[in-house]
C-alpha cells in the first residue's frame, strides 16, 4: 500500500462548507531586505498555550528594543482570541485567510492543532509571508502535505521555521562538526528519545467552557478542517492531543525534539525502513498511544533508536541541566561514542586504552535566542534558519512512517525515486 494522504482539493472542499476558503492575497511581502529599525508586524494563528509562550517571547523582544508588533491575531474560538489580543493593537480574525491578507502582517507564527499547519503555512508562504510553526510540520496522516510545503517554501523567497527550539542548543552545531571531522569514524547506531508523564487530559489541556457549544463564537468545522467528521464534542475541541484526528501522541507531538538534532548532526536523507511499538500503557481515556518505540534504518548502514513514554518520567542522568525530559542523543560510530552530560560533549572511544574527551557547549537551547534566529534571518532575507523547512521535511518523514508501521502492523519503507511511502 501506497500512502497518499489527504489531498489539497479534499480540504478545500471540507473548508467550502465552512466558509473557509477565502482570496489570499499573494505577493504582499515587503522589501527583500528590512533593515534593524524596520517593523515587522506578526500575525499570530491559533491562540491557545503555545502561542501565549510566543506571545511571551516576542513581548520580552519587543521590551528589549526590537522594532516588532503583534498586529492580528486568529482562532476559530472567540474567547480565546480575545484573551490572547488582549492589551494588544491588534485585529482578530476568526478566519486566519483573513489575517494572512492583512498588509500590516509581515510575518506570522502557526500555533494551532497539528493538522492545520501544514496548509496554514503553504497559504502563508503563498500570501508573502515568513513563517514560523509549530511542530509537528504536518499530522502524521498528511505525508503529501509535507511533501508540498517543502517545495513550496524551497520555491519561495520566503523563512520558515519550526518550532523546534531546541535546535537553538550550541551542542548539536559542535557535535555536528565533530562528526564531520571524523572524531567517532562512521556512525553506525543511535539512541534517543523522550520520558515524561503526561496524559493530555484535563491536567495537561485543560476544557476553557465545559458548556461550550458551536456557533458564532465557537467555529467547529473549521477546527475540523481535513479530519474525520465527527459531531461536536467538548473534549475533542479543547483537549484535541488525545485524538489520533488530530495528533499522534508522542512520535509527533515529542519526538521531533528528540530527533530533529540527530538528523542535522548526521546530515540524514531519507530513511529506507521504519517499524514502530508501543500502546496505551497507562492513560485508558486518550486514543493515541502514550507509550512508543520506533527503529529507523538508513541505506548508510545506520539505525536510529527513538524510545519513550509519558509514563514515566526517569531518563538517563547525563540529561541533568540539558532538558531533563528529553533524552540526549547517544551517537555511536566505528571509533567512538559521542553524547551531551551537562554543559559538555562527552566523546568516549571504543578503543577501551584511549582516554574521554570532553568539549564545553557554548550556549544551551532558548526559546527567544529560536525566535531571534527567525527574526534576523526575515529582516536579512537569509533562508538558513535553525530549523528550516528541509530539515522538518527529513526528520518528519519517518516518524510519519512510524506511526504508520504502528497502525497497520507493518514495515514502513520509503521509495526514494518515486518520494513515497510504501507499507
């Protein structure tokens, strides 16, 4: 079996019943270079935690001296746009189309549910826009989705970024370069992944109006947008992390900060086979898997470990000061062994007479240093941001196949003439 995804006319037609699909104004972008005292106007899309995190960050910027403006903000709930605008000269629109069509929005941040992005950030791209979105880049179903953002913003003159701010971290650059200098000889193995306890429901997404019901202020076959037609529920609208029509669980919603950086250090391509385990071991309520473990094998003679759970938060105590939760990347090559304990890169041998190294990280992973490196590179026109599209692509790809493997209970294998994956 081939996987298709869902197609771009599939969602149009969706959105029509809606009254989504709307004219975008194409081309509106400003000068190509903007200078450090030029303003630069952020469309927020999706109003919910993450964006009051950016929201947050682009406040401590702007209080810094940085020439920025939250100009509009969109969300398919009323209340929520409004507490996120609140204090801010800023549009609300219910219809993000509406916002990107705003000539006072230079740049825009996706912060909705995981099956938006990926159309919300080609219609931005299209609409003139640099972009900034969260992760994961597209829902786990949408491989096709994925596949045309990439062209799309490689076409483009446009930023992208995916908030997968860990990428800021000064270790993952070194590391790279050790790599590249041949330190640990050929990689041949890797461990990553990501421990916490979590189960999305009420303590982790919490329901804003238990009476809340669609209508003017409540827009739930825009919130529905490509999935699964469903009647309205209160839980699926508030707490939409717990539903496979809307999120993947760990493999996409954690794992993209495990992986994304061993991709980059590694300069990986495409994977050639992905299997995938794992369940609901703990929390009985959500759909997606709380618990899951996928292998990836590259044509490179190379296997990438990705392990995790939201049962338990314990990791292995080199993460102590780098992000406990998220468990350090553990690359093993021919020579030798590199990975992060604290403030340093361990490199460990395999020739048990030679003795470890170990290199000071120059700065930790931010937050604001990600949303800086996004900034500089819109005003400057410089495409190469921290987490660029291509790289989201890669890293993407096989957790998509993952969780695919998971669901058919099947090997993933990706087809890299004709760009497909195949079950």
């Amino acid at each position: 079996m081939t996987g298709r995804g869902i197609t771009r006319r599939t969602f149009l037609e969706k959105g029509a019943s809606a009254g989504l699909v709307g004219t975008v104004a194409v081309g509106s972008a400003r000068s190509p270079i903007l200078g450090a005292n030029d303003r630069l106007g952020i469309g927020v899309i999706g109003a919910g935690s993450r964006a009051d995190a950016h929201l947050k960050v682009i406040a401590y910027l702007k209080n810094k001296g940085a020439n920025l403006e939250i100009t509009a903000v969109s969300d398919v709930y009323r209340p929520r746009m409004e507490k996120a605008s609140a204090g801010l000269n800023a549009r609300q629109y219910s219809d993000y189309r509406q916002l990107l069509a705003d000539s006072n929005v230079d740049v825009v941040c996706i912060a909705t549910p995981d099956h938006h992005h990926g159309y919300q950030a080609i219609d931005a791209i299209k609409a003139g826009k640099d972009v900034y979105c969260e992760k994961p880049v597209t829902h786990w179903r949408q491989f096709e989705l994925i596949r045309q953002l990439a062209s799309v913003v490689k076409k483009s003159d446009r930023v992208f970024q995916l908030g997968t701010q860990g990428m800021s971290d000064g270790a993952w650059t070194q590391m790279k370069q050790m790599v590249k200098q041949g330190m640990i000889g050929k990689p041949i193995h890797v461990e990553c992944g990501y421990f916490r306890v979590g189960d999305w429901g009420e303590r982790g997404m919490p329901i804003d109006d238990p009476n809340a019901t669609p209508g003017k202020d409540l827009n739930w076959e825009a919130f529905l947008g490509d999935s699964p037609k469903k009647p309205f529920d209160v839980s699926r609208f508030f707490r939409w992390r717990m539903y496979e029509d809307y999120a993947g669980g760990p493999v996409t919603d954690l794992y993209p900060h495990s992986l994304t950086p061993v991709i980059s250090i590694l300069d990986l391509g495409m994977p050639s086979t992905v299997v995938a385990t794992g369940g609901k071991f703990r929390y009985d309520e959500r759909e997606v898997p709380d618990t899951f473990n996928l292998l990836i094998d590259y044509a490179e003679g190379l296997t990438i470990a990705v392990l995790g759970t939201q049962g338990n938060t314990y990791c292995n105590p080199l993460n102590k000061g780098r992000g406990a939760e998220s468990r350090v990347p553990v690359i093993r090559g021919w020579e030798g062994t590199i990975t992060v304990s604290g403030k340093e890169i361990v490199l460990t041998p395999v020739d048990e007479a030679g003795k470890e190294r170990r290199f000071p990280i120059e700065h930790d992973q931010d937050l604001t240093d990600h949303w800086q490196n996004f900034l500089d590179c819109c005003r400057s026109r410089q495409k190469e941001t921290y987490s660029g599209v291509e790289l989201a692509y890669r890293t993407q790809t096989p957790l998509i196949m993952g969780m695919w493997a998971f669901k058919n209970g099947k090997v993933a294998h990706f087809d890299p003439q004709k760009e497909r994956i195949v079950m």
